[in-house]
C-alpha cells in the first residue's frame, strides 16, 4: 500500500473509547459532509482572504481537505504520545503522487505548520525542516491526548496562489475533554495583556485591532515576525475550517512598532471561532488566544484577567 493510499478520510471525527484514553485503536467515526455555500470565501496566498471578487460558490474553507488543486498532504506520522517530545514528518505530494521539492518563499518560510487540538485549547506554529526528498519533518511535544489537525500552509514553486491542507493526528494517552474560554475581549500572556477591539463578521470583511500592554503600559517595540508586526490564526470551532489572514501594516526592516496591530478578515460562515495572535517582543513570539463568536449567538465580548491558554500552550518553529 503507498503513502497515498494510508491517507485517512478528511474531516474524519475522532471518538473516544469508553477506556476514556486515545489510543492507536481510536476509532474514527464518518466524514463530515463537505458544506458548499455562497457563504464560503476564496482563499489567495497563504490562505489569506481575497476580498477583492466575489467568492466561487463551490469553494470549501482552507484546511478542511487533504487534497487540493492536484497537491495531497501525506501525513506519515499519524500518531505521538501525550506529553512527550515526538517527530511528525509529512510530504506534499503532486498529482503524479511524486514529493514537492520546490515551494516559493511566502512570509519568511517555504511552508508554515499549525497543528490545534480538537477543542482549540492548545495552538502550535511551527516551521519544519525538509530534506533533499521532499520530506518535511518537525519535533512536537503535545501537551493533551486527544484529536488534534495538522495545517500545511505553503506556495508551490510556480503557483499564483498558496494552499492549506489538512490531516488528522491523534495523540494518544489519558483524555480529558476540555473547552475553550467563553469569549473575552481581553486576555494575558507571560504578563502581557493583549485587548481585541472589533467584531468577526460571516460574509462581509471586518477590521480586528489587537493592542498589546504590559504593566498598562502601551508595548511599543513589537518586533517583526514573518515579515509583519502580527500574525492572526482563525480556526472555527466544530470542523476547523482555517482562516489565514495578515495585518494592515507589514514590516519595514528590523523597525518596531506597536501597541496595535489591524488586520482584515472574513467569515466563511456564522459560528464560534479561535483566534491566534502571534506577537514577538524582546526576541521572543507569544501567542494570545480569543473565543469570537459571529451571526444571531454574538455577544460582546466581556474583559478577563485570565491568561491565554493557548498562549501557555503554544510554541513556534523559525
């Protein structure tokens, strides 16, 4: 059986054993239905909204499939232990079924790397090595037994547009079900408290502004990261529909800035979304995690003293 054919179903659902454990015996139930709807925007590079045209009807969400526009993501690591530091080695493989070796240079890397569990609570960015054959590898140490996805973000060599893909992993060990925070216009990460100014809107862009204080002290030296001041992860809770976006204001050199940083999103749909902040001050990148919800169940999102969990739990490759 080759690499392709071991690929599992994507949006498979990981069910847990009564054992209440995940293990390689986790069963896995049935596919998600694949939702096509007006609602759905087009993704251009790097998974970034294209507010520019109106979307194509029958485009589904960045990194709900494995398969894409001739390019497959082949997870060959399907399985690490909890709490533990493991390998999770992967390849990109064309419609011939040959490995990608050639990829273009999109905000600093050849490919970006985001693995989040199942329930949102634990975030990782990482920025795997690739070796002459096409394999992409990284370490990971996982905090939590449980379903996980795992994002391949990248540029083709020769592509006008970036694609992200996904795969399922399982972390086996102990497991604990968990649910993200009720959503809070303010969260704290290592001491810093970051406030998100603006609403998530399903089928129209919105600005969402992030200001980053430390001792109510407005931080004014975020460094570059990836070439910007910010870096913003969407996930939609449920089926983990990937929005990728990037702020107003690049970066110009090794110049620092802050205390905000802006960006423009859109909303595949009404729900309940994570975001991701990526911020880097004092050569160190922390990430601020937010619960938003969009459509008729939107609250305003009320300040917390409670630190980002995402923040305590995430970790990023250079």
């Amino acid at each position: 059986m080759n690499s392709l054919q071991k690929i599992g179903a994507f949006g498979a659902a990981l069910t847990v054993t009564f054992g209440g454990a995940y293990g390689i015996g986790t069963v896995f139930g049935p596919a998600e239905p694949e939702t096509k709807s007006a609602a759905h925007t087009a993704a251009n590079e790097h998974g970034e909204q294209d507010t520019t045209s109106p979307p194509p009807e029958d485009r589904t969400p960045a990194g709900l499939q494995v398969s894409q526009d001739g390019y497959t993501l082949d997870l060959e690591t399907t399985a690490v232990p909890a709490g533990e530091g493991a390998a999770l080695s992967f390849v990109i493989r064309d419609a011939d079924g040959d490995p990608v070796t050639r990829y273009e240079t999109a905000h600093g890397k050849q490919l970006h790397l985001i693995l989040a569990s199942r329930e949102l609570t634990t975030y990782r960015h990482l920025h795997p090595t690739r070796a002459a054959d096409g394999t992409w590898s990284t370490p990971v140490d996982l905090p939590a037994a449980g379903g996980y996805r795992v994002f391949a973000d990248f540029v083709p060599a020769g592509a006008a547009e970036g694609l992200t893909l996904g795969s399922d992993l399982t972390v086996t060990g102990p497991y604990r079900a968990t649910r993200p925070p009720a959503p809070a216009s303010t969260v704290t990460v290592d001491g810093y408290t970051v406030t998100l100014a603006g609403a998530l809107k399903s089928g129209g862009e919105s600005d969402l502004t992030f200001t980053v204080r430390r001792a109510g002290r407005p931080v004014t030296d975020l460094q570059p990261y990836l070439g910007a001041y910010g870096h913003l992860v969407a996930l939609r809770s449920g089926d983990l529909a990937y929005l990728h976006v990037h702020p107003h204001e690049e970066a110009e050199g090794e110049a620092t800035s802050g205390p905000e940083v802006s960006f423009a999103a859109t909303a595949p749909s009404t729900g309940t979304y994570r975001l991701f902040l990526d911020f880097k001050v004092d050569g160190t990148v922390r990430t601020a995690a937010f619960t938003v919800r969009t459509g008729p169940q939107a609250t305003a999102a009320q300040p917390s003293g409670h630190p980002s969990e995402a923040g305590e739990e995430a970790s990023h490759g250079h």
